[in-house]
C-alpha cells in the first residue's frame, strides 16, 4: 500500500544547468511517494501568532521625535547635576553676622564696614549678594542680611 505526501512549496533558488542535464533532467517535484510507516518532517519555519510591528513613516519621525525629546532631558539632567556638583561652596564658609537693614544702607557701605583694609570691596559685595541670594542689589528697611565675618 503506498501513499502520497504533500510537503509545503519552498522557492528554490536559480541554478546554473549543465548541458547534459538539459529539458530531460529528473527533477525532484512538490509530492512524494512513501511506504507504510512513513512519518513526515517538517521543514518549515514556524510562523509567529501576530505580525511583526510595521510603522508608517508617521510613526517613524513620532518614535524619532521622542527618542531626541528623551536625549535632550537626559543631557539636561545630568548637567545640571555635574553643574550643581562641581559648583564652588558658597560663600558662607567662614563664620558670619547677622545686620538689620536701617535707612540709608547700601550693600557697598555694609561690605566697607565688615572689609578687611586693603581688601577689595567689590568681593565682598559680591559675597553679601551670595550669601543672602539677592537677585538684586536693591534693599529694603528692615531686611535681615548676612555678612562675612
């Protein structure tokens, strides 16, 4: 008793034919003859349950746009943390005092008062504003400053 298998189609890639081969070669076809016993095997590359992703070119320029927006907040990240890092210790690292604003203070006249001679005063200034976090140079009566020492 025979039977006949079918195994699934395959392209065969092109060959060169020799002349002897010629239109009478025996070519081996899509069935196959077979005894009794015969237990197939399969070949074939197993097919995955759901297609692979496909993005137009929609897609493509979105998931492009938000990989640059996550590299540039990245970037951003770590340099203001090696910014902060790296940044000088404030100014207050030697002992300070305490003043109260009276009127007719300026920030020069205070720095003056507590420079040592000899000393630039622009420094100090410049470490009064530090020290207290002024965004200006601008005092009000009554305001609560830290100097250096």
């Amino acid at each position: 008793m025979s039977s006949l298998a079918a195994h699934p189609a395959r392209p065969t890639p092109l060959r060169a034919v020799p002349a002897d081969e010629g239109r009478h070669a025996r070519r081996r076809g899509h069935l196959q003859l077979v005894g009794p016993g015969y237990t197939p095997t399969t070949d074939a590359v197993p097919v995955s349950a759901t297609p692979p992703l496909r993005l137009t070119r929609r897609g493509r320029r979105l998931v492009a746009a938000a990989g640059m927006i996550v590299g540039t907040a990245a970037s951003v990240g770590v340099g203001a943390w090696a910014g902060h890092v790296a940044s000088p210790p404030p100014a207050s690292a030697g002992a300070v005092q305490g003043v109260t604003v009276e009127p007719g203070d300026t920030l020069w006249a205070l720095a003056a008062s507590v420079s040592e001679p000899g000393q630039d005063v622009r420094t100090t200034v410049a470490d009064i504003v530090a020290l207290n976090g002024l965004g200006s140079d601008d005092l009000v009566v009554g305001q609560r400053l830290r100097l250096p020492a």
